[in-house]
C-alpha cells in the first residue's frame, strides 16, 4: 500500500472542496485548524468516503491525505482491496492491523490483546489459530473493534485509508463498515475510496455517512477542460498550446489516469505539443489502455510478458521472486522483466510489485487466454505453498483451477478451510470445501468432507448444514468416531433449526445401529436433552422415568454422565418434585465440571443446572454460573446467540429477585444480540418474552404489547420450549390489558400442552395462577379450584417464592377472611425468598385487605412496606397502587427510603454520561477498560438510583445533575 501511494506528487487539479473537507476533518482530528479557528476540547474523528469510477483521481487524493496526515503527525494505516484477493478472508484487516504489531514476540502480543488475542490473532495472521469451536462473526468483530479502537487511542491522532474498497473482502469490509460511522467517537479519521457501482450491498454505512461527513459520499468528478491543460503542461511543459490541451481532454474525457498516462506517452514519443501532433494523440491514448497496453507490453518480449501475467495472477503485493516462480523465470530474467515493466510504467517497487494502477493489472489480467490463466493460478497454488505461505494464501488460486482429481488440492483446500474455519470466516471455508468435493475427493473422504463443510455453514446456513450431513451420513464411513460426529452434529443443527423431533429421530435411529455402550450413553444423553425442549414430546412421563433411572445409577466420572445427571436437575424442576431432589441433582452435575463451552457440546446443559437455582430460591448461585459461563463465552469470542441467552436469563433472574431496571437493561441486552442472530429463533423468543413479563412487571403494559407486535409475539409459539413458556406469557399479556377471555383461551391451551407432560412446577410456569384471575370474574369456582390446585403444586415444589406467588393468586380468588389469611402466609413466605417485587405485590395486596376489614395501624404498616418495597424493585405500577390504597385510608405517603438518592459514584456518572450520549454497552466497556456486563450493573445502579430506564437516562440525568 504505501508504494502504491508513493508515486510522484502532482497538482491535484479541481480538487478543492475534497480537500477542504479532508483538511476540516484533519483539522478536528488533531486540533490544529488551518484556518486559525480555536481547536476543539477534544480530538473529533470522522468518516470521508470518495467515490468516483475508475482513474477519477481517488488514489491520488488519498496519497495526499497521506502525506498531510504524515505532516501533521499522525499515525497512518492504510490498506486497499485487491480484485484476485478478494476471496482472501481479512486481507484488508491484516494489511491495516499486521504491521502495527510486526517484530512484536508472543509476550507482547499477548500483553497487548488480553483477552481478544486468541481469538482476533488468526484473524489478523499474527498467531495460529487455536483448536475447538471459532469465535462467531459478532465476537470476531467486536475484537477487532477493541484493536482498532485501542491502537486509535494509544497512537492518537491516527488516519486510516482503505483504497479500492469495493474490492476488499468481504469478511473485512463488512467488519469496517459497522465500525466505521463510530470514527466521530475516536480520534480517528477514516477515509475509504471505491466505485460506487461496484461496492457491495453490506457496506451501504459509506454510502450514508454520519455526522458533519453530509450525509453522502465526496463524488469525484472529470476534470474540466482547463484543468487537463494544467495537468498536460505541468507533464510536457508550458509550451503545450491550447489546440493540444483540448484534444488531450477529448480524448481522455477528462479522466485523471488516462491523462496523465497520455502525457508520458507524449514524453517518451518526443511529440511536439502543438495542434500539429494533436492528432496523434488518439493512436496514443488507445495504446495506454486496453489492447494498446497489451500490444506495448508484448513488444517488450515473452519473459517480460508471461512475469507480466504472473503478477497479474498473484494481485498486490507480489514478491518478485514468487512472481518469477509463477513465470518460470530465473532470478536474472524477472529482475529484467520487472525493471522493463517499471520503464513502461506497469509496475512499481523493488522487492515487493505493484501494478502502478488497478486499470493496469485488470486489463493485463483478462489478456491472459482462459486456458493459460488456470494453469498459471495452478502454478501459484504450488508456488505458494512451496514458499511456505501456506494452504489459505494458495486456496483463493486453487479455486480458479479446473477440477481434476487431484489430491493435493483436496488437501490443500481442506488444510485451508480449517485454518479459516477457525480464524472466524465461516464462508471463505465453506467456499474451499465445496471446491474440494469438485474435484472430487477420493470415495473415503467425501463423508469427512461434507461433515466439515457442514460445520462451516453451521452458523450461517443451517438448512444447507442439514443436508451436507445427511448426505455425509448416506457415504461409506470407515471411522466410527467420524459417523458419531455427523449425527451429534446434525442433531444439534436440527435443534437449533426448531426441528427437534427430527433431531430425536436422528439420535433413536444411530443408538439403535451402535455398539459401542460409551456412545449409546452419549447420544441417549443428547437424545434426552433435545426431548426436553420438545413442546410436542409424544410421552414426557416415560422419557422422564426412564432420565430418573439412569441419572440414579451413573457416578458422574465423565462430562457425559454429568449432563445426563443435569438433564435429571431439569426434569425435576418442570415436573415439581422437592426444590431438595433438584439441588442435589444439581450438585452432583456440577461437582465434576459442567463447562459452558466444550468441544462438540451445545450450552443447553449447563444453563439448566444453573436456572434450576433460581426456580429454587437460590438465584445467587445461579447468578454465580452465570459468570462463569459468560466469561467462557468470551474467551470463545462467542457473542451472538450465546451471548444473549447469557443476557436475558440473566435479566430474568434479576426478574425474579425483583430488581426490574436492572432486569430490563439486561434484556435490552441480550435482545440486541438477538436481533443480530435473527427473529424466530430461541434466542430471540426468550428475549422478547423476559421483556415483556419485566414491562408488565414494571407497569408499563403498553409498552408490553407493543413490544410484543413489533415482535411478532404470538401464535405460532415455538415447537422448542424457552422460558418463559411463549404462550403463558402472551396470556399473561392479555390479561394485563384486561383481554381475559382471550387470555382464557391462550392459558388453556398452555395448560393442554404442558399437563400432560408432567411438566406441573408453576415456578417454572405459572399458566394456573394467570388463568385462576383471568377465569375469577366469570366462573368463581373454577378459578379458586384452579388456584387451589397451583398451590397444592407450590407446597410440593416447596420453595418459598413459589408457595408465597400461589397463595397470593388463592387470595384474590377467595372471598371473605380467607383472604386475609392466605395473604398473611403469602407475606411470610415471600420474606423468605429472593422474589422482592412478588413480597412487593403481597404486602400491598394485604395492606388493601386489612384496609378493608377496618384493620387501619396493620393496613398502614404493609402498604408503607409495600410502597418501598415496590420503589426498591422499580415497580412503578405497583408504586401507584401502593400510593392509591394510602390514600384511600386517609394516609399520606412518608419519604421513600431507597438507593434512589443516593449520590453516583465517579464510574456510574462516567458510564451514565457515556451512555446519555448514546454509546453503546461495547463502547462504554472499552472506554472504561472493563465488560459489557459491568457496564449493565453500572447502569442499572445509575438507573435505579436516579429513578429511570435507559430511555430516559439522559432527560433524567441531567436533571440529577443540576439538582
């Protein structure tokens, strides 16, 4: 890159408003505005993109944004796509990042990346990649925010140039573009050049520029007549007549490349500059391009042509011994090559060619014959890999050969799709694979071969992983241990696809053909877990009898017989049998390790062993795993949809235990993610529905239903059971907006799919105590016999929050002194538990009850103690309720004695004042050198203490301020 901007300075002619708006943003970048304003508090970067069609001038102009950025001392990093690499995943990362740590020894390299060096190092070729499960898109490209984002502040003021950018990767460029627009935030100017016809679809952000950027790209125009005779005569001297100069404008149209070229032509013909050559300078321009350029390139001899398509083949940045290798040159004759290719300003550099122009290497590039242009990227493939760069440096040549049985291609390709598979380009390796059973493969390795192009589509194509699979599954495989891994491996993309019975089937049919006792047990272990999360399981009780008998029999000395005693944690829970059997099921899961990210597992597991503590009044310890689990997560660069469940279980723990802001910032969270990995899916249902139940939660129903038909939040459920169950709490949704015969209907229907399932535990899902209140009005019998029985299951269940929640539900069903005592032993449970906001909405409830059996001192007592409870846990609905029943007793609220006053500490007002200024949760960690679920914590405390959400945050931070 720095050679291809190196070429000789020129006046840039016609160029000032794009240079005005470079040296503002330089000016704002570094403080030191040109036109003797005062500089900003703070360095500001920004985002500038120039487009315009080929030889319009954007190289130039980037070479000058160079050399001022150089003049004002700024770190500069620069890259630029290449049309023969763009199939080379992170070429343009590696070319922007790579140099900023060459000549750094591991040591460093691991001090200077933490906890992202594992998992951007392959990326940016910096270190090999790691064995096991790559980081997904989202947490390769949060890393290589960090990177990019912490260079930018430690060498500060920097530049960052990315020429040709609709030739750069995809896996790079889509990585660019979502950082980009966040430049403005950083002292970082980012300025990319491309052709905008031929810029992909998913770099649309430099098309749309942020900020003081306009709104629009910086479009490079021809040049004027006027200004091709400036550019003529400063090439051929002052002399050059106006004639001349004109006829050079007709028939360059004004293009800066195609000028300029035409004046060394001019140059090296002797021509006289004068309206008596001027028509000669047609024949010219054509031999400057197009076929002209590739007569003259043959005139200089066939050595100097075949190095010449050599180094087409090989693209940017070529070593000119590679290129002679490719060529079939000696070291002597490439070297006469390259310097006849320099004389005629093909090529530029010394050890390390450029073509002096994209337009150059393009059209010398399509003169290659098809025929010669395969086997010369044949060539390059052995030529690479003999010089030891590698399977995935050869891969992108390998893909241009014809297919001929070759297994050193197959090889190499597999060789390269594994090492890009775990570098984080998931298509880039599908792309090798697929060319490798082109060729095709011998008989043995097809099966191995569809089972590693099905774990590349893994996270992108689920479908396309489903039949890469199954048709690995229908070839001869000799190893066993391959044929397990197909059907672990399609079982779990079938769960994941909400095709949970075919996973089953798939797992019943290989059990009934396998030998070996080891993998019986595993996959009957998988088999039981997809089981479940079936929502139309043929017969739970059997399944959950035969679950119990095995888990009771097995030690738990490895991960397999662990799960399978964790799975029984699960099925104790949804069936309700004592909170004790599921924790000590619970702990023998656990006592050998339970890790959330071991090879070839899902994360189902563990997320249940550590959510059966929370349904059993233990949310510490289940916060406890979580943490655990979640740091796990990111040292595997999993932030998708790993990510997010670790979010919004979170939230819903948070949930339970009454802490409703910080509740809903962590599933805010976790939607987010969500959102990234795609609607439908589990991660998305679990989602929306811990959203909605906080909102309801917190009194804002409204807001509850629209964001349940923003999000298509209701029938179809999903055939995969999440929690919360989708349809109990839709039904909860229309009850609370007073709907309750269609809240009737959907409870109902809850019920007729989960009892007779066994699944009975209303701390799991509480579908009888919604469908005892929606029923109450209606059927008064039905109701208390409903609530009755949900609570005869609480009491077997046994834990507190659980018993407390039913009773209050049996006393708004009652009538008469009944009520009052069910809700006083609600109140005594409830103190017994972690559920603040359930304790909440029973003291309030019995303060009512007392009011009105003339009870007067006890009523004040427990809606005081209600009404600051319920402030506590950020109900502000029931804060009204509270309110309402004071002061229909004559009461007037006392002063709330919360956290709410409480003064923020130096990180909360830094994180909030971030936050206010709408960051994000990334940008906030990175700023404060810490994680994003930190940052979570932080805001809620900020949002609870000064009585908000992160909606209002900055409305109601301001005002806490200048009080």
């Amino acid at each position: 890159m720095g050679q291809y901007f190196a070429r000789g300075r020129r006046t840039l002619f016609e160029r000032e408003s794009e240079l005005a708006a470079v040296e503002e943003a330089l000016g704002e970048l570094t403080g030191l505005r040109a036109d003797g304003a005062e500089p900003s508090d703070r360095p500001r970067g920004a985002l500038l993109a120039l487009a315009g069609h080929a030889g319009i001038g954007k190289t130039t102009l980037l070479a000058e944004v160079r050399r001022r950025a150089v003049a004002r001392g700024c770190t500069v990093l620069s890259a630029r796509g290449g049309d023969q690499e763009q199939r080379v995943a992170f070429h343009v990362a590696r070319q922007l990042l790579q140099p900023q740590f060459a000549g750094s020894s591991e040591t460093e390299l691991r001090s200077s990346l933490g906890s992202w060096y594992d998992i951007v190092g392959p990326a940016l070729g910096i270190c090999a990649p790691t064995e096991g499960a790559p980081p997904d898109l989202q947490g390769l490209r949060d890393g290589l925010d960090w990177v990019l984002t912490h260079l930018s502040v430690q060498r500060a003021p920097m530049v960052l140039l990315l020429d040709d950018a609709h030739w750069a990767d995809p896996e790079s460029l889509g990585w660019l573009a979502a950082f980009a627009p966040r430049a403005e935030e950083l002292p970082l100017l980012v300025v990319v050049a491309y052709r905008p016809d031929e810029l992909p679809e998913h770099a649309e952000s430099f098309r749309r520029l942020p900020g003081r950027a306009g709104g629009r790209p910086l479009d490079l125009e021809p040049l004027s007549a006027a200004a091709v005779a400036g550019l003529v005569r400063e090439a051929v001297g002052g002399h050059a007549d106006d004639a001349f100069c004109h006829e050079c404008w007709a028939v360059t149209a004004g293009n800066p490349f195609e000028t300029v070229e035409l004046t060394a032509k001019v140059r090296d013909r002797g021509l006289n500059p004068t309206e008596d050559g001027a028509h000669l300078l047609r024949d010219l321009a054509a031999a400057a391009k197009g076929s002209g350029l590739i007569s003259r390139i043959e005139r200089l001899g066939s050595s100097t042509v075949r190095f010449a398509w050599a180094c087409a083949v090989l693209g940017t940045e070529i070593p000119l011994d590679l290129a002679a290798a490719v060529a079939g040159l000696g070291h002597e004759e490439a070297a006469d090559a390259a310097d006849a290719l320099r004389g005629a300003r093909v090529l530029t550099g010394e050890s390390t060619l450029e073509f002096v122009h994209p337009l150059i290497a393009t059209a010398v590039y399509r003169s290659i014959s098809a025929s010669f242009r395969v086997a010369l990227h044949g060539q390059a493939a052995w030529c690479v890999v003999d010089a030891g760069l590698g399977p995935a440096a050869a891969a992108r040549h390998l893909l241009e050969t014809h297919p001929e049985g070759d297994p050193w291609v197959v090889q190499q390709l597999r060789a390269a799709a594994g090492e890009t598979l775990r570098a984080g380009a998931p298509d880039a390796a599908r792309s090798y694979l697929a060319r490798a059973l082109r060729e095709p493969p011998a008989p043995a390795d097809r099966a191995a071969i569809l089972y590693e192009l099905g774990c590349a589509s893994l996270l992108t194509e689920p479908a396309t992983t489903v039949n890469h699979l199954r048709a690995a599954l229908e070839e001869p495989i000799a190893d066993p241990e391959l044929h397990h891994h197909i059907v672990y491996r399609l079982s779990q993309v079938l769960a994941h696809s909400d095709r949970l019975a075919e996973a089953c089937d798939t797992l019943a049919g290989a059990i009934r053909v396998t030998d070996d006792a080891r993998v019986k047990l595993r996959m009957a272990s998988e088999e039981f877990m997809w089981n479940a999360f079936r929502a139309d399981e043929p017969d739970h009780p059997a399944r959950s009898r035969r679950l119990a008998r095995l888990a009771d029999r097995l030690k738990g000395r490895d991960l397999t017989e662990r799960y399978i005693i964790g799975l029984r944690t699960w099925d104790a829970i949804q069936r309700g049998e004592p909170a004790q059997v599921a924790f000590h099921h619970a702990e023998r899961a656990l006592a050998g390790g339970l890790g959330w990210a071991e090879p070839d597992r899902g994360f189902e597991v563990p997320v249940l062993v550590a959510v059966a503590f929370m349904y059993a009044d233990r949310p510490g310890r289940t916060e406890e795993l979580f943490a655990a689990g979640i740091a796990e997560f990111e040292r595997q660069g999993w932030r998708g949809a790993h990510l997010s469940f670790a979010y919004t279980i979170l939230a819903y723990v948070r949930y339970r235990r009454g802490r409703l802001a910080e509740a809903e910032d962590f599933v805010r969270a976790g939607l987010r993610l969500a959102e990234r990995v795609g609607p439908g899916t589990p991660a998305h249902w679990y989602a929306v529905g811990t959203l909605i139940e906080v909102l309801i939660a917190r009194g804002r129903v409204a807001e509850a239903a629209e964001i349940a038909d923003h999000h298509c939040f209701s029938a179809p459920f999903p055939a995969a059971v999440v929690f919360p169950d989708a349809q109990t709490v839709y039904g909860e949704l229309l009850l609370a907006r007073g709907l309750t015969e269609e809240a009737a209907a959907e409870l109902s229907a809850a019920g007729r799919r989960l009892d007779p399932r066994g699944i009975r535990n209303p701390a799991w899902c509480p579908w009888q105590l919604h469908l005892a209140r929606a029923v109450a009005h209606d059927d008064p019998e039905r109701a208390a016999a409903i609530a009755h029985e949900a609570l005869a299951r609480a009491r077997q269940f046994g834990a507190p929050s659980t018993i407390g929640q039913a009773l209050r539900t049996a006393a708004e069903v009652s009538s008469g002194s009944v009520r009052i005592k069910y809700l006083e032993e609600s109140v005594s449970q409830l103190e017994r538990s972690p559920a603040a906001y359930e304790l909440a909405c029973a003291l309030v409830s019995l303060g009512t009850e007392l009011h009105r059996a003339g009870r007067a001192e006890e009523a004040a007592d427990h809606l005081y103690r209600g009404l600051e409870t319920a402030a506590q846990c950020g109900a502000d609905g029931l804060v009204g309720a509270a309110r309402d029943g004071l002061a229909a007793a004559g009461l007037r609220p006392r002063r709330l004695h919360t956290d709410e006053t409480d003064t923020l500490t130096a990180r909360e007002r830094t994180a909030a004042g971030l936050a206010a200024r709408g960051r994000s949760d990334t940008e906030i960690a990175d700023e404060l050198d810490t994680d994003e679920p930190t940052v979570v914590r932080l805001l809620s405390a900020v949002c609870r203490k000064i009585g908000t959400d992160r909606t209002g945050l900055p409305t109601a931070l301001a005002d806490h301020i200048q009080d």
